[in-house]
C-alpha cells in the first residue's frame, strides 16, 4: 500500500475527488450516465492513466548539433 500512495500528486486527487463527487450526484439524480462518467473520473487517478500521466505526450526528438550547413545541388528536368 504504501508503494501504491507513493506516486500521488495534486491532479491525480482532484481527479479522485471529482469522480467520486460526480458518482455521487449521479446517484442523487438517478442518472445512469453520470455515474459511468464519474466511474471513469475515479478509475483513472486509481490506475493512473489518462492523458500525459505517463508521459504519452511528450515527443522523442533528438538534439542534434549543428554541423554546418550543406551544399545543395540541384539537377535541372527538361521536358520533350
């Protein structure tokens, strides 16, 4: 358990919180659709997943150094 609270940040709770809030008043409302949304909001703080919680958002790119620059050359097409 304690590994599991370990990685916890103020966005995964306000997630936690927000689902369960949002499951409760789709209890109070009778409405089906809020509860599976609020299901949603809470099991995505509990697994840890969603957008750039993993850092599936960030790009790979490679600071390349410059070396120069290079001549191009150019070979002109003519036509018939």
């Amino acid at each position: 358990m304690k590994n599991y609270l370990r990685g916890w940040n103020l966005m995964r709770i306000i997630r936690l919180v927000l689902g369960i809030f949002i499951i409760v008043q789709g209890i109070q409302a009778q409405q089906w659709l809020f509860i599976a949304l609020g299901g949603l909001f809470t099991l995505m703080p509990l697994f840890n997943v969603g957008c750039c919680s993993t850092a599936g958002c960030g790009t790979n790119y490679s600071q390349r150094k410059s070396t120069g620059t290079e001549d191009i050359t150019y070979e002109e097409v003519k036509s018939k």
